[in-house]
C-alpha cells in the first residue's frame, strides 16, 4: 500500500483524493490441486453461480454416500469445504493508522441494536478516559419490538498504541474480522468504509456519543479530526487542546463480497 499524504493545505475540499488500493488476488480459471505430503490435498477452483450450486449440491451428495459406506473405526481423515464469493464490489475507506505508528480507534458493529451500541461506548469512554466517539451510520432498521438495529462505523480520536486498540475492542461487541484484520494484514491497521458500496451511500454521520461541550486533552490525531470535518461539514464542533498536527492519512480502495 503508497502512502497518501494529506493535508489542509494540500487537499482542497472538492479535489479528489488519490488512493492505494488493496489488490485482490484471485485464482486462476483452471482447476488447481496441491499435493502434500500424508495424504493431504488443497482444492482450488473457481465458477459461475449456476456452477457454483451445482458443485454444492453434487458434493453434498457424494459426501452424505461416502461417509454412510466408510468404515466408522477408520474414520481417519477430514475434509472441510469452504466456498466463499470472489470480492467483486469496489470501495473504499480510510486507516486508522497515524504518521507515528499510533493508531486511532476504529469500531465496527454489524446488525446491532442501537441502544446496545450507545451503551457500550459511554462505558468504554468512562472505563478508559476516552474524548467523544463519533457515529456513522451503514444501515438501519427497526425490529419486531420496534427497536433500531443496524450497522454502524465509531471513531474516537484517541491516539493509542497498536495492543491498546484491541484491548478496548475487546471489551464490545464489535465484528471479530474487524478486531482481527489488522493482526494478519500485512500493513497492521484497521479500515473504515467511507465510500458507496453497491447500492448502498456512503456512510452517514449519526450523532456524538460524550459531552461535545467540554475541552479535551487527550492525544488526539489532527488528520483524522480534519478528514472527517471536510466529509461531514455538519459534525459539532468539540475542543481539543493536544493535537498532534500531523497531517498524513492512508486511503484504501478495495474490493468487498458484502452487499
């Protein structure tokens, strides 16, 4: 991933941002199959929908037979199938990464209740002295007992650590790939979806969750306050009086599964 530096003076309000992306790897249009040593094997192949199911239901077939004509005291080898879509849908987000290998915090909830969102964040900002989380909404809904759930992203500016961002996911029930993502990513951060993904916008700011009317001495991240400023105009003003002004912020387009 190129780094993209931004900065105010650098970055008028309507230019566009040139961004890294994330490339996706995908496998090749022929059957491949590695052989490893114990009789182990890897099955690599890709198809069409209408292929795709009919693999699913052939292999479901074959397997219920062959496991009903195994022998059950010499059950010794294992075969599990994951089938997952290619990631086809381009967009894009922002890293919670800083200029000094500091990291701001990024939480994701998918299909969450409100209330229990809202919750946890006025915990996490009383547990760990935390200055106010800002909220966006990805998608919502009502439920039976007319209860707003949905999916929403929460940054906080909070200059934190590489561990100490998982130690406060942690106590949340924020998405577990989320949490996991930046221990395997090669470039260690999380990412934030800020652009459209198929049909759906791009994120909406929500609310504030803490008090916007107090002053804040926090390490705060200067590009993160400002990128989001210029992307929601609307947000309230708050008050922070340690700044880090540091002013490069690492973009991603990526490809995604999800709808």
């Amino acid at each position: 991933m190129a780094d993209t530096g931004y900065t105010e003076k650098s970055r008028p309000r309507n230019k566009k941002i040139n961004v890294c992306e994330i490339v996706v790897v995908q496998q090749g249009d022929k059957l491949k199959i590695s052989d490893k040593e114990n009789n182990q094997w890897k099955l690599n192949i890709n198809l069409d929908k209408k292929r795709y199911i009919e693999f699913f239901e052939k292999v479901t077939k074959l397997a219920k037979d062959l496991e009903y004509k195994s022998e059950v005291k010499k059950l010794n080898y294992s075969i599990v199938l994951n089938a997952v879509k290619i990631p086809d849908m381009a967009t894009g987000g922002w890293s919670n990464r800083c200029e000094d290998f500091k990291f701001v915090l990024f939480l994701d909830f998918d299909n969450s209740l409100w209330w229990q969102v809202k919750t946890q964040l006025e915990l996490l900002i009383e547990k760990f002295n935390l200055p106010p989380m800002y909220v966006f909404e990805t998608e919502s809904h009502t439920d039976c007992n007319k209860e707003e759930y949905g999916n929403y992203n929460v940054f906080c500016p909070i200059k934190l650590r590489f561990f100490e961002t998982f130690e406060i996911q942690n106590e949340t029930t924020c998405d577990i790939a989320h949490k996991n993502l930046p221990k395997i990513y090669r470039f260690k951060s999380a990412i934030l979806r800020n652009k459209p993904k198929g049909k759906k916008g791009a994120p909406i700011f929500k609310c504030v969750i803490g008090d916007i009317n107090k002053e804040y001495n926090q390490p705060v991240s200067s590009v993160h306050l400002n990128f989001i400023k210029r992307v929601y105009p609307n947000i309230p003003y708050i008050k922070y009086i340690n700044e880090d002004r540091l002013n490069k912020l690492w973009l991603s387009d990526y490809k995604t599964a999800s709808k």
